[in-house]
C-alpha cells in the first residue's frame, strides 16, 4: 500500500514536470521577465532581427521619440527591421544591458543601457552623421503591452539629450 502510493506521487510529480516542461513562457497575456530579455538581447546583441516576425503581432505599433522624423510611430515589421539593421550598423559592437524587469499581466517595462563604438553612419535627429568612433552609453526605457503572447505596442523613451553630447553633436552641459 505504501509503495503504491510512492509510486502515484512519483507519477503526479513526473506529470507535473512534463506539463510545465511543454507550457510555453508566455503565459496567457503575461511575459515572463527572461522571455522580455531573451527578445530584446537576442535582437540587438545577437543580431537576430528575424525574432521580430515570431515576437510582434502583425498588427503592432511602436513609438519612440527618440528615433528620426518619419520613423517615431512604426507599424510594421520590415520598418522595424530597418530602423534596428541602421542601428546596429552604425554601433556594430552594439550591448544592450538591461538592468531591470517589471511584468504585470499583460504590460511589461524594462530599462538599461545601450553602449558601443559608433563605427557607422548614425542617422539621429533627421540627419546622417559620420562615423565618430566615439564610445556611447544611452539610457533606454521601453514600455510593452501583449495580446495573445505577442507584442503589440510599446514605447520606447532613450536618452537622447545624453547620446548627443556624447557625439559632440551639442555642447556639453555647463
């Protein structure tokens, strides 16, 4: 009687662990906070600008007031690429660190840092700016909401002001 008893639990758990092994991390509306940073590092660290068709919805929109006139409101997934492969062409050594996570149901927010060498053109405030080789940093927050596991919005706010006296593009603050 004790042995089968031992054995049921060893069944129940063995299910259990199986079930969760085959659930899928995103869970209903909610992201996990990895799922939110294997995205983000994958795409600008790794390059992988293809997670863009898996991540976002089809119909999806993405506001960042820190990206060039034209490009501020984006609403689909070849833009996005664009505007990724420029930035990363201009900072091919390009991290992305994030520092910290917040998940409530089906809204996510994150902020870090994005740094590296500026190698390439830059397109920033409408213009292209030659290669400065300067080394950046950029504080970057973003803003996400989901439906049915993909991203459909966010909101990207970046240190813009920063990046530019970096870049020497204004003075320095006094």
């Amino acid at each position: 009687m004790k042995a089968k008893k031992i054995f049921q639990t060893i069944i129940g758990v063995m299910a259990l662990i199986a079930i969760a092994g085959c659930m899928p991390r995103i869970k209903g509306n909610a992201m996990e906070k990895e799922e939110v940073r294997r995205m983000y590092l994958e795409i600008y660290n790794d390059g992988n600008i293809e997670l863009i068709d898996e991540l976002f919805a089809p119909e999806f929109v993405s506001r960042n007031q820190g990206r060039n006139p034209g490009q501020q409101e984006i609403k689909d997934h070849e833009t996005m690429k664009i505007v990724i492969r420029e930035v990363i062409t201009a900072i091919p050594d390009i991290e992305l660190k994030i520092d910290e996570i917040l998940v409530d149901g089906d809204l996510a927010a994150w902020h870090g840092s994005l740094s590296g060498t500026n190698t390439g053109p830059l397109k920033i405030a409408g213009k292209t700016i030659p290669p400065t080789k300067k080394r950046i940093r950029m504080e970057v927050t973003t803003f996400l909401r989901f439906e049915n596991g993909k991203i459909v919005e966010t909101y990207g706010l970046n240190d813009m002001l920063s990046l530019m006296r970096q870049l020497e593009l204004i003075p320095p603050a006094k």
